[in-house]
C-alpha cells in the first residue's frame, strides 16, 4: 500500500510563505493498493492529482472516497482534469446529504451560479455510491466505515489490503457530540460531550492500524474554545493512537491559521505526550507531496 498527500490543509486553501513546508492545498490523498486507485477527498489538492495522473497518459479508473461535503473536501473536484476526458472511470463514494443526494450536491457545487461547466458535461464515466456505516471491497481492497463526531454526516475510512491498513479519521472531534435537535446540520447545532471520556469507537476503528491519519487542527487551549465544531486538538488523537496502538499518526486537517512552525510545534508536543507514555508510535505531520509505502 502505497500513499501520497496532495492536500493536509484544512477549511480553506492557504498559500504563501507561512506554509511552504506543509503546503496550503485542502484535503486529498492518493493511494495505490496494487492497480488499485483510491482517492481520500476532492479538496482543492485533488487538482495537481489530475495532472499527474493525466501526465502519465493512461486512462484514469479511480475510487473517490469522499468523507463528507462541506466545501474543503470537494472544492476540488470541478478542476480535476480527468473528469473531462474521455475513458476515465470514476467511482465516486459517500453519505446521503441531510436534504440531497452525493450527486446532487456536487451537481450543485458545479452549477451556473457557480461554475461555468456542469456536472454533466464531463466525459469520464462517473458512478455514485451513497454509503452507511459498515463494509464493502474495491476489487481486493476492503474497505470500513463509521461517521465521525462532526456537524452533519461525515465518514471515517479504513483501508485494508496486502495486510495493511490505513484509516482515515478526517473532520472528528474526539468525544461524543449531542445534538441539540435531530436533523442538526451546523456547528451551533451540536455540543461537545463533556463528560471527558474520548469516544471508544474510534481506537477500535483504528486498532493496530499501519498508519492513522487523523484530524488534529487544535493545540489544547484552542480546542477549549471550540469544543463541538467537529475538530480534535493532537493531545486526544494521540491518546486515540495509543489505545489503538497505530504504528504511525499522521497530524492532519493543518488550521488554516497555523503556520509551518505552529505545525512544527504540535508535531513535537505530540512526540512528547507519546514519549511520556513510553510508546513506539511514529507521530508527524503530514505535508503536501509525502510518499509513504506501508
């Protein structure tokens, strides 16, 4: 199992000279189970994925896991090159919106308003898939999932191929949330769980994984100040890590706000926790361009 990030930002895309090093381009991954393609997310990265893949000249048969959404997970997909070419395949994964289809909210996102090419204009051959949580395979590729603790639907992914595993833990905030009414689709809708007990799905959702990606913005004072907005600080998803005893974690979903040295400086709080603790956990923060063989 091969892997490479083209996008750890999270929100909004953030050049400049701040993040150099992590890069600026919203969420995507690129991994390769043998001839397999699975794509993690169609943020804003997803765009120099498509030209690298359209640079190699064979036709593009790609899975696109989508987690959710909201606009940094799928701000990508219209500039996505292989979409316009004839003889991409392109399977497209995730959960029924709280009032849309997968289809119709990307057929949205590419309407008049808001972009000059539709949905339908594409030459690749796309099929939907709308998920719930549980199981299925991409040709060998097994595939896992549960939602996250975030405001509205959100899926959390994992990998297992060649006996390796990779999970995707994208957009989840560490505890349970309430919702204040039962179709609660924004922040303010939903409050953290104080009871301060992390969720246990999530170690066992990641349990003895080769590698967990997790959603880790927040240092500890930050979180305190955004507690239900869906998001973790690194403290609690090294305490996931640990109980699930990943091998490795990679710092994920990179604040817009923070720059290459704010990273920097979580990364090392993390390896401090995890030395405090006595554990062989590998902790990084993953950065635009990173290859990875599992």
């Amino acid at each position: 199992m091969w892997l490479k990030f083209w996008g750890v930002r999270g929100s909004i895309p953030t050049p400049g000279p701040r993040t150099v090093r992590y890069g600026g381009n919203t969420l995507c991954i690129e991994v390769r189970c043998g001839d397999t393609l699975i794509i993690l997310d169609a943020g804003s990265g997803i765009r120099e994925l498509g030209n690298a893949l359209m640079a190699a000249r064979k036709p593009v048969v790609a899975h696109l896991l989508i987690s959710h959404t909201h606009w940094d997970h799928v701000q990508g997909f219209p500039f996505f090159v292989p979409f316009y070419v004839k003889g991409t395949v392109l399977d497209i994964y995730g959960c029924h919106g709280a009032d849309k289809t997968l289809e119709e909210i990307l057929v949205g996102q590419m309407a008049l308003p808001y972009f000059p090419v539709s949905l339908k204009e594409g030459s690749a051959q796309i099929h939907f898939h709308e998920l719930d949580v549980g199981e299925f395979m991409i040709q060998d590729v097994r595939v896992t999932t549960i939602f996250s603790n975030h405001p509205g639907l959100c899926l959390a992914y994992r990998l297992e191929w060649g006996g390796k595993s990779l999970v995707y833990l994208s957009d989840n905030e560490a505890y349970h949330q309430l919702a204040t009414r039962p179709d609660a689709e924004r922040a303010s809708d939903i409050v953290a769980d104080q009871t301060g007990v992390i969720d246990p799905r999530l170690a066992q959702f990641a349990l003895e994984a080769d590698l967990l990606i997790a959603d880790s913005p927040y240092d500890a004072e930050e979180y305190k100040q955004r507690r239900g907005w869906g998001h973790s600080c690194v403290d609690d998803v090294v305490s996931i890590a640990l109980d699930a005893r990943a091998k490795r974690l990679a710092i994920f979903h990179h604040d817009p706000s923070h720059s290459d040295e704010k990273v920097d400086d979580m990364v090392a709080h993390g390896r401090t926790l995890i030395s405090e603790r006595e554990a062989a956990l590998e902790c990084f923060g993953a950065q635009e361009g990173m290859e990875i063989t599992l």
